[in-house]
C-alpha cells in the first residue's frame, strides 16, 4: 500500500481563516508532486463523470423524519432506545430530529436546486405496520406515496431503502432479528411496499448496513436492542440474510419495474504487514465485515469469514436456506466512509490491549468473538474528521476496483459517504456556512472514484451523506454530517458552501467547478 498525504491533510491543520472558500493554498511541508499517488489539481481539472451519472443525497427515516407518533405510526427500536435515559449522547432523540414528515416540500426544493438526480431515503417500518405485521396503516402509506410523488414531480428518482435501523419495537419483543420469522415478516413488508409503491419506485435496497446493526445491536450492545452475544448476532445476521432474500422475491413479484440491490457498509481492508497470516486476516475482514450478505446474495454461501468451520449450527442455518438467500442482486450499492488496517489474532498468546481478539470495535468487544480473530484499526495517517474518521480518499478506489473484480463487473452505487464537520452559520459572511475541508474531502474522494470509472468499475451513482445534519444515531446531534445546515431549534436550513459546490459538480458532471 502506497503511503499518502492529502491536500486535505494540510487544510485540516492550516487553520479555518485561510479556509474560507477563496482559492486558498495549500501549506503542503512536502511539495504535491512528490507524494506518490496524491491526487493532483490536473487531475481534479480533468476528471469527468459519464453522461447520465446519478448525482445524489441520502437519508434514512429515523435520522430525520421525527413525528414518531404521528397517523398511527408504532414504536421502533430507536424510539424505545432514545427514550432510555443513558443511551443517547446529550439525551437526544428522533421524537422531531429534522422534522422531515412535514418538512419534506422543502427539503425536496434542496435536492432540486442543487441539481441532484437521486434521493437515498428510507421508509419506516411501524409507520407501514405499526406492530411489524398484519395490514397496513392507509395513513403512512399515504405519506410516502405523496413523497415520491413530489420527488418524481422535482425530476429526482426515488431509491428507497427499505430498512435502516428502525425495527417495530413489538418484533423486538417477540426476540427481533435472531429469530427467523422475522424473514418472512419483512417478506411481506416488502410486497406491501412494491405493491403500492412499485408503481413509482423502480429502486430498492432491502437493508442499510447489515452488519452493522446486527453486530452493534446484538453482538455487543452499543445499539437497540443492546444485547451482547456474538452468538445472537450470528443468528440475526443469519435471519437478515434469509430475509433479504425473500424481500427480493417479494419486491419483483409485486412490481415488474423493480431493481433490487444493496447498501452495505464498507472498508477497504489492507493487511498491516505483507505475512500470510494478516493477508489472511485481511481477507477474513472483508467476509465478515464487508460482503457477508453479498455472497450469500450473489452466491448463495457464506464467505470465509471464520477461521475453521463455518459455524452452521450457531447461526441456525438449515437445508435449503442456501437457496432462500441466493438472489442475483440488480446492482450493488455500498457505503464508503474510512479504511482498516488488519492484523492476524489467531494465535491466543496476542491479545489485544484490552484482552480481546477478532472484531472490529476492539475496545467495546471484550473477546466476544470467537471466530473470526482479526484485529482491525483505523489508522489515523490522514487526517480526522470532527466525528473522529480517518480521511483516506483513495480508500474509495480500492474498494470499488475490489468488488468490480470480485463481482464481475456489476453496476455499483455508491449509496453513501461523508464526513462530519461542525461548521456553523457564520455571521461574517451573511450567514453563509463555509465548510471547506467538506469540499476537499469530497473533491478528492471523487477524483478518486472518477478514476476507478476510467479504469472499469461500472459505477453508476453517488450518494452523499447527508442532505441534512441529523440525528447521528448515538451520538445524537453532536455529529453534523449534512452538505445542509439545520438550526434544530426552528428547522432553519442553510445550504452550506460544500453543498452549493457539489450541487455545481451535479449540474456540471465535473470536479473543477
Ligand atoms: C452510516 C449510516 C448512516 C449515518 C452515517 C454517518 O453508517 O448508514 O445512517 O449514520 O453512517
């Protein structure tokens, strides 16, 4: 792996006043020409998307919707959680977040203006059914039928994902995900949605993040339902997988337009030194962490995610379940926001500072995990983010040359990528928010993606995170990811300067804008 600085790198410590969106220069200690593989201004001047390329934002229900109770909506999981005294930074909940049920003719109106062509949202299960099964609820359906239609009216194509985190709270309480009929559950919420949307919604993704809610929420508990049993989270991941099967069946026999894919969290992992043994660990992360539910999509097995036997037995798998989980997705969609650095913890004498082994949130994993036996970092060679992640804009390409070699080429959306900044509304420029490291993280991750293109990948969209600031799941809103600015205390919103230049690269298809 090629050791890289950024331009970025010198903006993040070369202070904010030299920042302010004027053509500033960049205080390199090494001139660009000589860090191998930067990514140039030449290149950023030449990079051109193709015709047709879908320039987007995302969201997810929870994270901004609010009215969590409102036309008959039931209890989700993050309701239940949010409401629990302890488990949100700053007590923070979605109960308003950014108010998006009612204030979506606005945040449509942002979309349109600054050109986007797709909008990444999700629908919320208990607003469709309240308790996780039985008919539907007329009013939320209504809802989203008059959203779609005002995004289809603004030209901007609907790409709904159909879970991203908000499970009813009463399928919790009969055991959530690690109890399989919570497969067929989400089945027949998939036909309930192709059938009364299909007609407007051609783009669906049954599950944001797969792993990451699993493993969060029952593997070591820092998200709803908060349990801690990695044998638990084998078992839920096992049920999404079955599940996401049976929602694609689901959505195409309901609606004949329908493309069904993905939007997975994922990491380029690179090994920490060049032995068999952290290739091998390498390799074990991106089964586990990055196409766990890709391969049993694609495939219809497990990934080599574990050192020995795949454990059957704990995930509960049964006869035939290889053939329920194998769907040949349309497109696959992924998010990219940081890398991992992977090292090998095989060997029981090298535990981790904190006495664990394998995972990749060492430091809340206590060796929960018996299987894996990876130990993965986040480096921090580039810069961080306000929200503490490391900046690594070429991680995007090797990630997207990964899965185009390992998939054959399929089309790939980027469903999100970001970064958090908490620049504000600043009153010396009227108001105006200028976010320049925002800017630069994007213009380099795209240069980067740009490339990927020229050099093959099939890529056909890209979504970034997030068309507003919102509720940052535990951390509350102390993480502001949004190309706009809200004020959560009157729903203001002010496009921030990153979101006005990467409505110009829409519009324009081209980075140097
Ligand atoms: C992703 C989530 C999204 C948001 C961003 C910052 O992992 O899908 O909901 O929280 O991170």
């Amino acid at each position: 792996m090629d050791r890289r600085q950024f331009i970025s790198h010198s903006f993040a410590t070369a202070g904010s006043a030299l920042l302010a969106g004027r053509g500033f220069a960049a205080e390199a200690s090494v001139p660009l020409e000589q860090v191998p593989g930067a990514v140039m201004p030449a290149e950023i001047g030449r990079a051109r998307f193709p015709d047709g390329f879908m320039w987007g934002l995302a969201t997810a229900s929870y994270q901004v919707e609010g009215a969590w109770n409102e036309d008959g909506k039931g209890e989700s999981i993050w309701d239940r959680f949010s409401h629990t005294v302890g488990k949100i930074r700053g007590g923070a909940t979605g109960d308003v977040a950014c108010d998006q049920y009612h204030l979506y003719p606005q945040d449509i109106a942002i979309l349109k203006r600054l050109h986007m062509k797709s909008y990444r949202f999700s629908i919320s299960w208990p607003r469709i059914q309240p308790a996780g099964t039985g008919a539907p609820n007329q009013k939320g359906l209504d809802h989203y039928k008059r959203f779609v239609d005002a995004l289809l009216e603004a030209e901007i194509r609907p790409f709904c994902t159909l879970y991203h985190w908000d499970l009813p709270q009463a399928l919790e309480d009969r055991g959530g995900w690690p109890n399989r009929d919570l497969g067929g559950f989400f089945a027949d919420y998939a036909g309930i949605l192709a059938k009364n949307l299909g007609d407007r919604i051609t783009v669906w993704a049954p599950f944001n993040m797969p792993w990451s809610f699993t493993y969060l929420g029952y593997g070591v508990g820092v998200f709803p339902p908060g349990k801690a049993d990695y044998q638990q989270f084998l078992k839920a991941a096992h049920t999404v997988n079955l599940a996401q099967g049976e929602a694609f069946r689901a959505i195409k026999a309901a609606s004949t337009k329908a493309t069904v894919g993905s939007a997975y969290g994922m990491a380029p992992a690179y090994p920490k030194t060049d032995s068999d043994a952290d290739r091998a660990a390498a390799a074990r992360y991106h089964a586990m962490n990055n196409v766990y539910f890709l391969e049993t999509a694609m495939h219809g097995r497990y990934p080599k995610a574990f050192v020995g036997e795949i454990p059957y037995e704990a995930m509960g798998f049964r006869p035939g379940d290889d053939q329920i989980m194998k769907v040949p997705l349309d497109w696959i969609g992924f998010h990219y926001y940081t890398r991992r650095i992977v090292s090998d913890a095989s060997d029981a004498s090298h535990p981790g500072s904190d006495g664990s082994f394998g995972t990749e949130i060492e430091d809340t994993a206590g060796g929960r995990d018996p299987y894996t036996r990876f130990r993965a970092v986040m480096p921090t060679e580039g810069p961080l983010t306000d929200g503490g992640l490391e900046v690594w804009p070429h991680g995007i390409y090797d990630l997207v040359m990964q899965i185009t070699r390992e998939y054959n080429r399929p089309i790939i959306e980027i469903t999100e990528s970001g970064c958090s900044y908490l620049d504000a509304p600043y009153e010396k420029e009227n108001g105006r928010v200028p976010d320049p490291r925002r800017i630069e993280f994007f213009r380099e991750e795209l240069a980067e993606l740009v490339r990927a293109i020229a050099d093959g990948a099939n890529v056909g969209a890209f979504h970034a995170w997030s068309l507003l600031d919102n509720f940052e799941w535990a951390d509350g809103y102390s993480q502001r990811y949004g190309l706009t600015y809200v004020d959560f205390r009157d729903q203001k919103r002010t496009v921030k300067d990153s979101g006005l230049w990467y409505g110009r690269v829409a519009a324009a298809n081209r980075l140097d804008v």
